[in-house]
C-alpha cells in the first residue's frame, strides 16, 4: 500500500530544495547578508516571521512600513533557525538555512525575497 502521506511529504520537500538553490533567498542567505551589513543600518522588514500560506514549510516577514537596524532584523531571523512554525492550515515545520523566505501579511500569498540592497530596500519579486 503506497503511504500518501510520505509521498506528499518527498513532493514538498523536493519543490522546497528547488526554491531554495534557484529561485529566492534561503533564511541562511538573509542571515549572512545581514552578518555583512553594519550593525546599525536601516533594514526596511523583515518583521513577523511566520510560516508562508502559500508553502508552509517555507518562512514569511510580515512587509512593514518602516526601517529597523541590521542588528535587530539579524537577531530575528537567527532566531527563526530551528524554530518549529504552525502550517496556516496546520501542521508544524521547522525553518532552517535552506528554507526560502518570502514578504507577506499573514494567511496572504506574497512575493519572493531575492535580495537585500545596500540601502537595506528589500527586493521582491511574484511568485510565476
């Protein structure tokens, strides 16, 4: 008998791994890019961590308004590593360096994050 569930799982953790190598920043990428920014540099998000409607077992920040340090945003996500998150719909997934991070409001689908700039404006993109 084929166990459903199991394979479910193998599908998801495979589109995760494909998110991960190619298509936006990974929660591992986030972190090192704020380890190379001044600790007191406007970042502009990154706040809210939570599981992400359109793929639970991947991470979301909630998009804000306003900028925070580097230093603080750097905690944040250093504090998403191997936290367990509940699914939107349920179920429980833990974050960790490969997991893709996307900005959006919590239960919305948003948009991928594929970068942070200089000037600490993260850069988004939609999902195709």
């Amino acid at each position: 008998m084929i166990d459903l569930q199991a394979l479910m799982d193998g599908m998801g953790a495979q589109m995760q791994r494909e998110r991960a190598s190619s298509t936006q920043m990974t929660l591992g990428e986030v972190i090192a890019r704020l380890e190379e920014m001044h600790p007191a540099a406007n970042i502009y998000g990154l706040v809210n961590p939570d599981s992400y409607r359109g793929y639970y077992c991947d991470l979301a920040f909630a998009p804000i308004n306003a900028y925070q340090r580097a230093d603080q945003a750097l905690k944040t996500c250093r504090g998403c590593m191997g936290k367990v998150f509940q699914g939107y719909k349920g179920g429980s997934y833990v974050m960790g360096e490969l997991t893709p991070v996307w900005i959006s409001n919590y239960g919305d689908c948003g948009k991928k994050l594929m970068a942070i700039g200089d000037d600490g404006m993260l850069e988004v993109e939609d999902d195709e």
